[in-house]
C-alpha cells in the first residue's frame, strides 16, 4: 500500500509539473535555456507565417517576441514551433513550447478543462465563410447542402454544426488537420464554401490562385476572442504573457512608440514615466527588471504599429481595426491599469 501511494504523489506531481501547476517555474526555465519557445500557426499571413528564409512575423509572433524582450532585453530571443490545431494543446500541457500564440480562441472549455490559461485578447474576430463569386450567393443562408472544407479539432468546426443546425440545413464537412490542406483543397474546388475566422479568411484569401475570384460572406456566425495560452498554475509566467500585451495597448493609449519611447522616459506624465521604467519598479512584481515595458516598446512597439505592420489597411491582409481600435476610438481593446 506505501509503494502504490508514493508512486501516486509521484505521478500526481509530475501531471501537477507538466501541466504547468504549482511546481513549475517557467520564467527560471526560460532563462535557463536562453529563448521562449513559442507555439504558433503552420501559415497564416498577417498573424503568424514564415518567408522563404524561415523568418516568422505577424501579430501572434510579435505576442512572443513581445514576452522575449520582456525577460531578455532581446525580442529576439524567441524560437517557434508551427503546430496543427489538433496538436497546439497538447505542445503547451507536455511542456514543449512555453506560449501558445496561434489564433486560438478563449472558451470555457479550454480556460476549465484542459490545464491551460488565457492571458488575453490580441484580436477580437468572428467566423465567416468564403466562397466564389461565380456561385452568386450572398448570404451564408443560401449554403444548404455545401460542402464545406473546415479545420478539424476547432472552434471553427464546432460553430459551423451549430450554424446549419439553427438553420435546419444539410451540409457536407470536408474535414483537414492543417489550414493549408483547407486552403489547397477550397481552392482546387473540392468544397463549395472555406469556413474560419474572418480574419483567418482575409489571410487565406491572398494565398488562392485567383484571389478576385472570390468573397468573404457578411455573416459572421460567432465571437472569436483569439490570443496567447499559458499552462495553468503558473501565476508569474501568465503575468508576464499577459502584462507584455497590455503594456502595449497602454503605449497605444499614451502615444508611446517605438520611435519616441526613448524620448518620452523624460515625460512629465507619470503612467508614461511608470510604464517605461522611469518611475518606480513595476518591473520587479513580475520578476523583471524596470525597464520591461520599454524593452518590448522599443524593440516591437505599441499595439497599433504591431496591428497596422501585419494586419492593417496597407498590408497584403487589409483589416480595419473595427473592434480591435481602442476603447476610447469605439473599439473594445482595453488595456487594464499599467501602476
């Protein structure tokens, strides 16, 4: 009976490890192997996608690049891991990556049941469909008996059955584990309609052969909340993730950027002064030094140039900020108190 019990509290400590309970100490591990190791799409322009060099960049990169100047002083330090929706969870319970940043949405499921906490909203989205013009439908209630090609093991997948339920039609899914299998086979018309996130559809879009021929529908069917994913229990590593985006929204807000971040450390603003490290130590609650959030500032700048880099009206993507402006420009991005 002793034998069975310490292997129990053995088991039951490695699980509490693994999925990132009391035990773990990701900030020490982090720094110990000298880069974040982060989790994030196998393409998806504008949020997370590699050049032809393997160079990574878009709003979700920048999340982790965001973190890496946070603890290092070097955005830089940031290694990626591209990962298929039906493998993301599992990457970030076992350890393998430190943040998941993969447009994955918050829902109560994966912030309950799976070992896993959010620590923010990057971008708020909603799922829509795309189809061909030459189709002539213009209203996703015009899909009945479509086929659909649709991500396997999401939200997107989930919302789609709730769609044609509601709206007693048949459909026909065309399931795919990777979002370039969707793309590919939407494209060489083995399904009627793509269905994902609007901005996910915006980003697919670019790569079709004939990108005219086709449009976005106006329905969007749900709320897609998408940002960074930590392991549950480590309080310190959520604060970090988390307070890296709001540190740049609150630079938004206060006109802080990485052109005039160096400048403005002689601000007479204190929430200018707090936030980049001239005044006080904030730094130091979360284990940081004081000037985190002028590292991360300078070096990937506010949330706006991060948006408007990768995502915006000038990029190859071209999403307004719609719900994604600042509170106080109409928007719903909210950056709690940086004091």
């Amino acid at each position: 009976m002793k034998l069975k019990f310490t292997v129990a509290i053995s088991a039951a400590f490695a699980l509490l490890s693994l999925s990132g309970g009391t035990l773990a100490a990701t900030l020490q591990d982090v720094k110990a192997k000298g880069f974040v190791q982060c989790g994030v799409s196998q393409g998806v322009p504008g949020f997370s996608n590699p050049d032809e060099s393997g160079n990574w960049s878009g709003i979700d990169v920048d999340v982790c690049r965001a973190v890496a100047a946070a603890v290092f002083g070097d955005a830089n330090k940031v290694k990626f891991s591209p990962l298929s929706a039906k493998e993301r969870f599992t990457a970030l319970q076992s350890g393998e990556i430190d943040i998941l940043s993969r447009n994955t949405t918050w829902t109560l499921v994966r912030d309950t049941a799976l070992g896993l906490n959010f620590a923010g909203v990057n971008y708020y989205d909603g799922q829509g469909f795309m189809v061909r013009k030459d189709l002539g439908i213009k209203d996703a209630k015009e899909l009945a008996g479509a086929s659909v090609c649709v991500n396997i093991g999401t939200t997107t997948e989930l919302n789609m059955a709730d769609f044609f339920r509601t709206n007693g039609m048949d459909y026909k899914p065309v399931v795919f584990e990777k979002a370039d299998e969707v793309v590919a086979a939407y494209d060489s018309g083995r399904c009627d309609v793509y269905t994902t996130d609007q901005s996910a559809l915006a980003a697919q879009r670019v790569k079709l052969k004939n990108p005219d021929a086709h449009m976005v529908l106006p329905n969007v069917i749900s709320k897609e909340p998408l940002g960074p994913v930590v392991r549950h229990g480590d309080d310190q590593w959520l604060d970090i993730v988390k307070w890296s985006l709001y540190a740049q929204l609150e630079a938004e807000e206060y006109g802080v950027n990485s052109g005039n971040a160096k400048k403005l450390k002689d601000s007479k603003d204190p929430v200018i002064r707090r936030l980049l490290g001239a005044e006080g130590d904030l730094g130091s609650n979360l284990g940081l030094s004081s000037d985190w959030a002028y590292n991360i500032i300078r070096q990937v700048g506010n949330y706006a140039e991060v948006y408007d880099r990768h995502v915006g009206p000038n990029t190859p993507v071209g999403l307004p900020r719609g719900v994604n402006e600042l509170w106080k420009n109409g928007g719903i991005q909210y950056a709690m108190p940086v004091r």
